[in-house]
C-alpha cells in the first residue's frame, strides 16, 4: 500500500467528482435555463452539487479501499450526511431568505429614488434541491467506484 498522497485514491476520486461536478453546472443549466453561464463553474448551488460528488466519491472509495466495517467509512459516511443534510437544509433556506432580502431591497430602492438606498443583492443559490443532491450522489459513487481502481493501479 502507498501512503503517497498522490496515490490516495479517495481524495482523488473527490476531487475529480467536484471538479466533474462543477464543470457540468453551465452544461445542465443550458439545458434547464436555457442559457450558458459559465461563473457556474464557480459557483455553489445548482445541479449537480460538488459537495454531495466530493463525499459520495470519497465514502465510496473509502469502502472499497478499508471496506464496509472500518472506522474511516463510519467517518466518512457521517460527514457525508452531514454534508448533504447542510446542503438541502441550512445552506437552501439561507438562499430563500435571500431572495426575499434582495426583493424588499428593490422594493425599498423604488421608494428612495433619490440615491438614499444602496441595493445590494445577496447570494440566492445557496443550496441545493433534492434532485441536485441526487444528482450530485450519482456523479459521486461512479467516479469512487470506478476511479479508486485506477488510482489504485498508478
């Protein structure tokens, strides 16, 4: 077994399913809005979430490299839950909130035309939909499943 970090195959797993994950986001949302932005690719929100990717690929693997019973698939299996928990739950009602600041800020703009208010819109996509987390979760187990035996082999 190498303990060279380069040849970690869970930590490399995640962070190609993050990275896939990310550079599909413009591809899906012109599919789905019908227009290519490409600061998708940075951003956080939308389909598929790089978060749920980067913890599904890096548990999966972690089961096929340790197996079912070890203490590091317990640990990795929490925190993905954890993850994808704060995602669909904390992270999406932050975004609602701020969808509802950045209306009662255009609306308060309208009332001081005269340059008195500043608007300032906050981050909408925040979160992720179930479906996103899903989608996210697919991405994730395919590049752990079959990117731990590539790594496994360099």
């Amino acid at each position: 077994m190498n303990n060279d970090i380069l040849h970690s195959a869970p930590l490399i797993t995640g962070l190609v399913a993050m990275l896939a994950a990310q550079f599909l986001k413009p591809f899906i949302g012109m599919i789905w809005q019908k227009q290519f932005d490409w600061r998708m690719m940075k951003s956080t929100g939308g389909m598929p979430s790089s978060h749920t990717a980067f913890v599904i690929a890096l548990t999966t693997s972690i089961a096929l490299v340790d197996g079912l019973g070890s203490v590091s698939f317990a640990i990795s299996l929490v925190f993905a839950l954890i993850i994808i928990h704060d995602a669909m739950g904390v992270r999406r009602e932050a975004g609602r909130q701020a969808e509802v600041i950045n209306d009662w800020s255009k609306q308060l703009s309208k009332l001081f035309e005269e340059g008195q208010f500043n608007e300032e819109n906050l981050k909408t996509m925040l979160g992720h939909s179930f479906s996103q987390v899903l989608g996210g979760a697919i991405l994730g187990f395919l590049a752990g499943f079959f990117g731990t035996p590539i790594v496994q082999n360099w």
